[in-house]
C-alpha cells in the first residue's frame, strides 16, 4: 500500500475524530493508500505526546512551521481553531502539502479566497472537512434529489440548535471557549453552525443567490480567559436568515446556542412537487421521505432507517439494520480522500466548494449588521 503520511496540528475535539477516521478508514473501505500518522503538532510538548501516545502518532511537533519543513509530511490537517487555518493552510500548500483543512475555511470571504489561491497555485490536494455530507443518510438525500425524485424544489429548511452559552458566567477565548472569542472564532453560530447547515443546502439545493439575516448577542459582556477582564462579546449568539435559491427555492435556516433542551440538533427539510426529505442529527440513520406518487390510501411519511448495503457506504460496514455514527462520517470522508487519490479525481468539498459557503456566511453577516438583503 501507499503511505499517505499524516501530519495534525491540534489534538482536540477535531483532532480525534480526524484520528480515528485515519485509523479505521483502511480497515473497512479498501483503497491503495494508507493514513500514516506520522506527527501531531501542538504547543504543549507533553500533551502532544500524550495524545500521540494515545492514537499511534510517530512523533509530535509543538511549533507547526518545523512541521510543514519536514520531508516526511505529505498532508497537514488542520484542526485549529478557525484564525489559524489561513496561516497554516497557506504555507502548507506553498510548502507542497496537501492540506485538510476543518471549517470553517476562513475568518472571511477573503481569506478564503487567498487561501484557494494558494492550494491551486501549488497544485496540492485540498479538502475541508463539511462531514456532514457524509452522513449515509444525508448522501441519499443528496442521490434521491438527483435522480429528480423530489421535482421542482420550493423550500429548503435548516436548524442547528445548542443550548450551552446561556449561562453569562461562560467566558470567552482561552482554549475551552475561543469560540466565543470573534478574534479566534470570526463569527459566532454562523461560522460554527450556519456553515455546516450552509454546506448541505448548497451541495443538495444548489447556490443561494441572495440573504436576509438578523443576529443577536444575548450576553453582552464576558469575561476574557486570556486578559481576565469582563469584555465585549463580538460573536453572534444566534443568527436567522431567509435566502433564495437559484433555483427558485426559499431557504429558511435558524441557528442559536441559547436553545435551552437543544445540544446538537441539526435537521433539515426539503419541499418539492413531488416528495420531501427530512433529517435529524440526532436520529441520523433515519431519512424521513414522503412521495406524493404512493397510492392515496398508504401515502404518508416513510421512516427510512438508512442501513441497507445497497444504501450509500452501508454496505462497507455491518449487516442491514445495524446502525453507524457520527464518528463514522469522518472515517468516510478519509475513504472518499484517499479514493481520490486513487482515481484522481477532485475530492468534494474542496477549498473552492467550501469558499461558496464562506460567501453566504459573509452575506449573512452584513445583512443582519446593515439590516438589508444582500447579494452573495
Ligand atoms: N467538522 C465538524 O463537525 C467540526 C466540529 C467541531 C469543530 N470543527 C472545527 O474544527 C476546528 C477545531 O475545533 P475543535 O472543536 O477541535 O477545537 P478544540 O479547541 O477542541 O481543539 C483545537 C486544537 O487546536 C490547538 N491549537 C490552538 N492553537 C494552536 C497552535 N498555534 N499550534 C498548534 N495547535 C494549536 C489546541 O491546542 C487544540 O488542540 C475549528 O475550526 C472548528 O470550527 C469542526
């Protein structure tokens, strides 16, 4: 097999989940390359070196420059918090890394730009890591609508729904909470969130044309882990918007983590003349369908439980009727990687495809600031 050698900068939440799809990927979906994890890079030598210890990485790295020097590297993945995916992504790909890099892509529009300019000046592999595309029954979604199941498509509706910011004793910045820190994290909900609901919706109903979005900040103030100082939040608490879609579809899309009951519930619904789809993270083997062809005395809404191998990757895994998980969508998204590598073809999505969705999130965002529609 072909060594594909792994270097990860960041061992967190991300940098487990990209861990183990690395680990298992190999093991269910054979290709000929083969993750290699060969350096993980964080800035605290010792618990790189647990981590490493922990999930089999050669060696550990805590400056991520020494990384991108090293000639047994072949990607870099990165999994920091988002104002680092420019700089590293940048100099990976002028280093001649592939890079893999966690999304959002970018702070902005801009630096999103600049950093698809990099990967394609330097002709290097590149994907962004929207697992959620990966979700068996989120890829079915996606091939039942383009076999023109549903017919023309009027509405388009999205949640993702968190409830853990409610407390104004939660502080911002620092490692636990960067995401409440607009320095670290560029935006609130709408980078974090938004984004992934934003990168289904284009991948299953084409591009947005144009937004209407509000935003609140419900606690004002907080206290800044770093500085130790109450101090103006800056990032979005929850964030709503309407948009067209270019094929003349409305989107409805909601996204706030002062949903009180709520910790990760993302779903969406697709309207269309013919049938709708509908899917919950949190019963996420299950794709709710409605045809309106069914014969008038059995028509309603059929619970799909999306476990069958003639259903998308299922069958790499157990037998039908045997459920997978959400870790499963990141050894997915290794497989369809490595895949790539194999035939060539371009992996999906690339920086370019998730540069789409960093638009829309900036439209969003300078709709709800100036209270105007905005084109993206
Ligand atoms: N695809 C998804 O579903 C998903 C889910 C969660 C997070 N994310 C994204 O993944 C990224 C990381 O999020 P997370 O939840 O893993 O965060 P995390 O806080 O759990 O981990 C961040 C890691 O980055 C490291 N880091 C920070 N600065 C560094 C530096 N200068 N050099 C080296 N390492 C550094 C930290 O030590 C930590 O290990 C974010 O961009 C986030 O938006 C994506």
């Amino acid at each position: 097999m072909k060594p594909l050698n792994i270097g990860m900068v960041g061992y967190g939440f991300m940098g487990r989940t990209h861990s183990n799809g690395y680990s298992q990927a190999n093991h269910f979906f054979p290709c000929e390359y083969k993750p290699v994890l060969k350096a993980v890079c964080a800035r605290n030598k010792d618990k790189a070196q647990a981590f490493a210890d922990t999930w089999g990485y050669e060696s550990v790295e805590t400056d991520w420059r020494e990384l991108l020097k090293r000639d047994d590297i072949d990607a870099i993945d990165v999994c920091t918090p988002n104002n680092l995916h420019k700089e590293i992504s940048i100099a990976a790909a002028e280093a001649g890394k592939m890079v893999l890099c966690e999304k959002p892509l970018a702070m902005n529009q801009t630096d999103g730009e600049a950093m698809c300019q990099a990967v394609e000046k330097a002709g290097v592999k590149n994907m962004v890591w929207y697992n959620y595309r990966r979700v068996p029954a989120v890829t079915l979604a996606k091939q039942l609508i383009d076999e023109g199941r549903l017919g023309q498509i009027f509405h388009y509706r999205a949640n993702f729904l968190q409830d853990w910011t409610i407390n104004a004793d939660v502080p911002q910045g620092g490692a636990a909470t960067w995401r409440l820190d607009a320095e670290a994290a560029g935006s609130g909900v709408t980078g974090d969130l938004l984004a992934h609901c934003i990168d289904t919706a284009l991948w299953l109903n084409g591009q947005i044309k144009d937004v209407s979005a509000m935003t609140e900040t419900f606690v004002k103030e907080r206290m800044h882990s770093e500085t130790g100082k109450k101090e103006p939040v800056k990032i979005d608490d929850a964030c709503s918007f309407l948009c067209h879609f270019d094929n003349g579809s409305l989107g409805l899309f909601e996204s706030t983590r002062y949903a009180r009951g709520h910790k990760a519930l993302y779903t969406f619904e697709i309207n269309g003349e013919n049938a709708s789809i509908r899917w919950d993270l949190h019963d996420l083997h299950r794709l709710e369908y409605f045809d309106h062809n069914d014969d008038s005395i059995v028509r309603g809404w059929r619970s799909v439980h999306v476990s069958d191998g003639d259903q998308p990757y299922m069958g790499n895994w157990w037998v039908p009727g045997l459920n997978i998980g959400y870790e499963h969508t990141f050894i997915h998204q290794v497989a369809d990687f490595l895949k790539s590598l194999e035939t060539g073809e371009q992996m999906h999505p690339s920086f370019r495809d998730a540069l789409e969705t960093q638009k829309v999130c900036d439209a969003v965002l300078d709709s709800a600031a100036q209270r105007v529609w905005k084109e993206v």
